[in-house]
C-alpha cells in the first residue's frame, strides 16, 4: 500500500513515465491488426487509428527507483506483468500476444484514458485505486477492464 502523501509525491513521477513510454511506443510500435480494432472498438476504443501495439520482450519497469518500488509494492508493473493500455499504446510481452483477454482487458484501459480526459487524470484515477487497497484487483477501472474483457470473451465463445 502506497500512503497518500508518498501517493502525491510519486504520482507526477508516474505520470512522466507513462507519457515517455507511450511516446516511445507511439513511436515505434506498430498499428493494430484488423481483429485488434475489432476488439478495440468492442472495449470502447473511440479512436483505434492512433492505437499502437509495441511488442517487448519484458514490460518496462520505471528506472527511478522509488517510483519502480511503489510499482512493484502495489503489484501495477512486476517482473510477471505482461501487457499493459493507456494512452493509445498497448505495450504487450511477445509471450502474451495471444491472450485475447489479456488484450481486450488492456484495450478496455485505453477507452478509460480516452473517457477521462487524457493519460494524466487515468494515472490519477488508476493509481488512486491504488492507494489504499492490499488487492490489485480492487479499484473501478481494474475491476471495469477485467468484467469487459471477460464478458467479450465469454460472448465470442457462446
């Protein structure tokens, strides 16, 4: 658990880092395939053209180190993460490329930074379900992403 005062203090340090991986996968990842913008547009993607796919071997974990503790304490970025959404990027671990769940979850994420207003306000509505809660799995937007993505599956394999 993260205290609201670390929680402050971390939070423009999480926001920066964030925007440099999205630029750098903006930059370097490629667009989605034609059953990616379908899923994109099923978990409420509003613009699938800016969307890029960045395939890593390993999700990247924040170089400053008080701000890599706090991701890995909470559990956001750990050494078994395997995709992550914000922004218009989703950054995904060449060993997860076919977890429809897992992308659809993390495309449900990118809709949510569309909604909110930009990367910025979904860092601090992401986190913020963060602050207080032993259970990653606890939160709106999490708790939204997994029943989306779940229900997409589910309704494809009906």
């Amino acid at each position: 658990m993260v205290n609201q005062e670390t929680f402050e203090y971390l939070l423009p340090r999480a926001h920066e880092w964030a925007k440099a991986q999205e630029e750098f996968a903006r930059a370097r990842g490629i667009p989605l395939g034609p059953r990616q913008r379908r899923d994109a547009q099923l978990a409420g993607v509003q613009d699938c053209a800016r969307v890029r796919v960045l395939v890593v071997d390993r999700i990247p974990v924040p170089e400053d180190p008080e701000l890599a503790q706090a991701a890995r304490r909470i559990g956001i970025i750990t050494e078994d993460t395997r995709c992550m959404g914000f922004g218009h990027v989703l950054i995904i671990r060449v060993d997860a490329w076919n977890d429809r769940e897992l992308i659809l979850h993390n495309l449900v994420h990118i809709a949510q930074c569309e909604r909110s207003a930009g990367l910025e306000q979904w860092v601090r509505c992401y986190l913020g379900d963060r602050t207080s809660c032993p259970d990653f799995t606890v939160g709106s937007l999490e708790s939204e992403a997994r029943r989306v993505a779940r229900e997409l599956c589910a309704a494809n394999a009906a």
